[in-house]
C-alpha cells in the first residue's frame, strides 16, 4: 500500500523530458544541465533503458554515472523520475535465457537487439526485471533527486502479445481461474462450431496461426489474459518500489493514442500514484490537435478527474511515421497547451537532447542535432517560461464536464475480430467522430472508461460499444430516467462477455433502453454510401430494424435499408430520451446530429466562440483559469476576460487570441 502523500513531484506544472545521459560523453552533462536550467526543466525521466550500461554483467554493477548524474541534478534542483530499467533487458540476459523472447503467432522467436523483447509471462524477465528494480530502489530511492519511479516503459508496446509455450502454459493457468471447468469454458468459447471441443485445459494453445478463422472466444480471452500478464507484471515491480520506498510516488506511461490497445488499463490506475500517458501526433492528420484533444481527454477519465503526467511526446518530427513532418511553428506550444487544458500537470517530452546515434536519431529532441542555436531550443525556452507562469494551474482540475463519452477496451479487442460483418466497422471511429463534433462545438467532455458512473451527466454517447460491460443498461437507463440524453450507436451491446451474441434481435443489450429490434445487419460496400431522409449522410454500415418503441426521426431513403428506420429516439416522461443512430455519419451530419442532443439537453459551450477557439476551464482551490487556443491562421475574438498568463497582459471581453497562440485567463 502507497505511503505517498500525494505531494506532487514538481512545485509548478512539471516540464522536461527522458534524459538518456548515457548516450553522451560525461563531458556534455553539465551543458546539459546548464541547458535544462535555461529551458526552466524541472523534471526528467532517467534511467529508462539504461539496464545494460549499469549492470554489465550479471550482478557486476556500475553505478558511478549514475551517482554523478543524480548529483549533478539534483545541486541544479532538477527532480528526477527514476526508472526501472526493464524495457531494454542486457544482452547477456538474452543470451543466458533465449527462452525468454518472445514468439509471435507464426511460432517465429524474435532475436535482441531491440528493446521490449521479452515474454511477459516469463519468469526469467519477472525474476530479472524485480531484482534489478530492487537494487535501483535501495540505491537511489532516497536520493534527494527522485522525486518518482517509472515504472518500465510504455508497457506491451512491442510485445504486447507472446504466442510462446511458457505463454501457453500461463494462459492454461488463467483460463483455470476463469472458467469453472472445462465445459464451462467449451459453452462459452462456442467449441461445438467445428468441433473445437477441448477435453482438458491441457489441449489449449494461444491463437496461433491457423488454417482460417481462429475461435473468437480464445481470440477474445487471449487478448485479456496478455493484457492481465501486463498488469500483474506492473503489479509486481511496482511492489517492490514500494516497499523500498512508500514515500515515492508510482507511474508507468501508457499510450492512449492513436491504436494502441494491447492493455485494458483501466486494471492498472488502482495500481498507479499517477497516471501518466505518451502521446504522438499522426504528423499527416490534418485534425491531429482533435485527436490530441480525444486522447487527452481519454487518459483524464483514467486518473478519475485528477491531474496527470503527459510523460512523453515530441517537440517536432518522430522517426517512425512514414513521412516524418517537422511541427508547424506554435504547434509544440499548442500542443503542450492543449494537454495542460485537459488536466496534464507536467508537460515532458521525447527526449532531451536528440540523439546522435541509434535508431531514434531523426527523432527531434528539446535540444537538436542544431544545438543551443536554432530557433527549436529557442522555442523550447519559451515554452518553459510560459509554463513557469502557469505554475498556479497545477492542482487545479478540468470542470466537470456535462456530457460524458464512454470507451471500453474489452468492447475494442472484441469488435474488431475476425470474421465480422464489416472491415470498415473500427472501433475508434465513431468515438473519433463524437468527440469530434463536440470538441467543434467547443462542449467539453469527460470520455470514461463505460464501467464508470453516470451520476451527473446530462449526455451520454456510447459509440460502439459492442461487448456491454455488466449494468451499463441499467445505469444509462438511469441517465435517461432522470431527464438525460442518451446516444448508442450501431454495432453496440450485441454479445456477451465471451463473445457469444445476445438473441432475439440486436442490440440485446440495449433493446429495451432504445425499444428498437434489429432483424439483420445491412453493411455498405467499400466506399458506399446512403442517404436519410432528414438530409444526412450515413457510410460504412445500415441496419433492417423495427422501432417498436421509439420514434422515428430520420428515414434510409437508399441503399440496403430503404424506407427503414436510421435514427430513432425513445423518450420518456421528464425529457430523457435514448438516441439510437444505426449508421456511421459523415462529419456535418453528425455535427448536426451532435446539435440536436445538445439542444434537448440543454447544454451550451463553455463561451461563445465565433471563428471556433478550442477552449477548456480548469477549476481549483484558488480560482479558475480559462484555456483558449487557436488551431487557425487567422486572429479569432476571445469573448471573455481576464489576465492572460502566457504574456502577463489584461485581455479584455473580445480580445483576439492571435492566430496559432494560447491564451491562458486566469479567473475567467
Ligand atoms: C515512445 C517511447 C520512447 C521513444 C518514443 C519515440 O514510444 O516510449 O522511448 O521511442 O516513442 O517517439
């Protein structure tokens, strides 16, 4: 149990980067921290994949560099999030233990030479992996420096899932656990279809590459039983950081970006002091800064509202998109702004200095291959102070939004599995879309993990929410009774937690909330699309449904539904409804669809916002501060007042917020 006092690890907002001194001769670490100190650094993250440089050889450990850069640190009063180093096992780990590698579903075992190349059920790497954390943490855990543990790296990134026999025989032990027996287990995974039946936990094997089609309900508790692994190896290193140092805060970095899903982290959070997330921009999307936004929004209902750490991203270009674009000049600014709008309380990045060897080379740095001197540092130094000034904002939380968007990582791995009635059905899609059409509106949203409660919101949107957690009916039922819009969209509440679908006609978990009855499934060919009778656009999916107990407010006019219901709403007395949409809308449409759920809900933006500003209101102890940024390349009007903390200077009601900049009023 944590003994941490809740103390966050910086004064302000913390900013900084991953320092891998390491990678440079010891003569360039006090320019470095010269350099940190000009740029305002107040944290950084060591250590990360440093395993093989402090123990060299097994129990031989070398730790001088590490004394001297904690030193060096901590006299320049830069705190430091120590990491355990098990992302980047030593070579000669792999090369004493080959068993340990992971294997992928061809039954290929995967060399070193990476990093993350180990079997998340191996024993070796747990035995390894909490011995070296232990020695790290009576080491270093009261040096003055650290200020948190890191716990590995970005868990499950490259080996997310192993197909090896020692995984084998840990999903056998898991699938024991959860299942009564093994009949229990042929019921639910649906053995008899193709004579799958298994008379022994013993005959089972992860999804390996088959011949076709694998059984969805292996495929289904294999993704959790990967995802558990990681977990309880989390659950395991973080133990030990504990009971060497209970007063040290714990976190690991998730990725809650892009597509990324190989951990159900909502098993992680309670395991977690802070929550802390990695965040990359798809360099090409031209809404990249929405799915910022989503992303950011995400990772806020993980640590339950509070603040949280983003823990890496980049101040220009990465190295492994396939066109690699530099940021746009502001952009790293608004970036780092826009996660400090939605409740970061540190703002780090990918890495200090750009590495001058190694695979990640081309990927840009707070100090670039340039040095000082380039106009990338200059604006790193600026970013610091705007965040130095900013310091009041830390501790502070996002308001409680009025709308709330559920997203569900079980319902993902199972929605996008073999063998179903439509490729083009992503589980992110429609999420995307939603928060899309808010984020354009400028309505803030809470998005929460679907187990979350309701309690308080006036909106609730659940895009395809396939595989529906136990009593989230009944809890959005709730919604509804009291007068709250609820929207479900196609392709949510069809099976049951093994994957076995609900009958007696789609959305069986969702029938009576919506009072609508699916016969038939009725997706569009590649690129196709319909159109509905209140003038929208629907793509990707339809579906031949009754509304037996709702009304209907848009119509297919074409396409495989004709003349059948699209959207549908099922009101109740008091002014609650259940929104039903049976398509995949194109974005005005779905802006307008979005509108309407505003309107009957009553709800509005935080400000009027004529042009579009993106804008967010923290709220804390001592007051409130209001975030507005601006995406475009033209000034926009800020109707409200206050002082701005980015320049120091009074902003009156409809003042602009110039064109790319971030506006910051305190007490608006
Ligand atoms: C992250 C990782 C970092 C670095 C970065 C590059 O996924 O945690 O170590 O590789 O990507 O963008």
């Amino acid at each position: 149990m944590s003994r941490w006092t809740g103390r966050w690890p910086t004064d302000g907002i913390a900013f900084g980067a991953d320092y891998n001194p390491e990678q440079w001769p010891e003569e360039v670490w006090p320019d470095d921290v010269a350099l940190m100190q000009e740029a305002g650094v107040t944290l950084v993250s060591l250590g990360i994949f440093s395993w093989g440089e402090l123990e060299p050889e097994e129990g031989r450990f070398e730790f001088g560099w590490l004394d001297r850069i904690l030193d060096l640190l901590h006299e320049a009063g830069i705190g430091v999030d120590l990491a355990t180093p098990s992302a980047a096992p030593p070579v000669w780990l792999h090369l004493a233990h080959p068993e340990m590698l992971p294997v992928d579903a061809d039954g290929q075992r995967f060399t070193h030479g990476s990093r993350e190349s180990w079997c998340v059920s191996s024993p070796v790497i747990r035995h390894h992996a909490t011995r070296i954390a232990r020695v790290i943490a009576e080491r270093y855990g009261h040096h003055p420096a650290v200020k948190m543990w890191h716990v590995s790296n970005e868990l499950a990134c490259h080996n997310g899932r192993c197909y090896c026999d020692v995984s084998a025989a840990a999903f056998r032990d898991w699938l024991g656990k959860q299942y009564t027996d093994i009949e229990a287990l042929n019921l639910a995974w649906g053995t008899a279809f193709w004579g799958q039946r298994y008379a022994s936990f013993e005959q089972i094997l992860p999804p390996r590459r088959t011949t076709t089609i694998p059984n969805p309900g292996q495929r289904l508790a294999f993704e959790r039983f990967s995802s558990d692994a990681f977990v309880d190896h989390l659950e395991a290193e973080a133990a030990v950081l504990r009971e060497v140092t209970p007063h040290l805060p714990v976190t690991t970095n998730y990725m809650v970006m892009g597509d990324f899903h190989q951990i159900d982290y909502t098993q992680t959070t309670p395991l977690l002091d802070i929550v802390s997330n990695d965040h990359y921009l798809g360099a090409e999307d031209p809404r990249r800064f929405a799915e910022l936004a989503f992303s950011a929004d995400r990772v806020r209902g993980l640590a339950g509202g509070k603040p949280w750490l983003l823990m890496e991203h980049s101040t220009s270009a990465v190295n492994w998109q396939p066109r690699n674009l530099a940021k746009q000049p502001g952009e790293m600014v608004r970036n780092a702004l826009q996660h400090v709008a939605r409740g970061a309380d540190g703002v780090l990045f990918f890495q200090w200095r750009q590495s001058r060897a190694g695979a990640e080379k081309y990927h840009s740095g707070m100090v670039p291959h340039a040095g000082r001197d380039s106009e990338l540092f200059r604006d790193v130094v600026g970013l610091g102070a705007t965040l130095g000034r900013l310091a009041e904002v830390r501790g502070s939380t996002v308001e409680k939004a009025r709308v709330a968007l559920l997203w569900d990582v079980p319902s993902w791995w199972a929605s996008e599995l073999e063998a179903h009635p439509s490729v083009d059905v992503r589980y992110l899609d429609v999420a995307r879309d939603l928060h899309g059409a808010l984020f354009d509106a400028g309505v803030a949203v809470d998005v929460l993990p679907a187990t979350s409660d309701l309690a308080g919101y006036d909106v609730v949107l659940v895009p395809t929410l396939y595989l529906a957690p136990p009593g989230v009916a009944a809890r959005l039922a709730e919604v509804v009774a009291r007068g709250g819009q609820v929207v479900v969209t196609y392709f949510s509440g069809i099976v049951d937690e093994h994957d076995r679908v609900l009958l007696g006609g789609y959305p069986g978990a969702f029938r009576d909330l919506l009072g609508v009855r699916v016969e038939e499934f009725a997706p569009l060919a590649a690129g196709g699309s319909v159109s509905l009778s209140d003038g929208s656009t629907g793509t990707v999916w339809t579906e031949r449904f009754t509304a037996d107990d709702a009304e209907v407010l848009a119509s297919y006019d074409d396409g495989p539904s004709a003349g059948r219901p699209a959207l549908t709403r099922r009101s109740v007395p008091g002014g609650g409804a259940a929104w039903y949409l049976s398509t995949r809308l194109d974005a005005p449409s779905m802006a307008t669809l979005v509108a309407k759920v505003l309107t009957a809900a009553d709800v509005t933006p935080l400000v009027p916002r004529p042009g579009g500003l993106e804008i967010v209101r923290r709220v804390g102890e001592s007051g409130s501060w209001l975030f507005a940024i601006n995406h475009t390349d033209g000034d926009l009007p800020l109707l409200a007042e206050g002082t701005d903390l980015v320049t120091g200077a009074p902003h009156g009601l409809g003042a602009s917020v110039p064109a790319g900049s971030v506006v910051v009023l305190r007490g608006a």
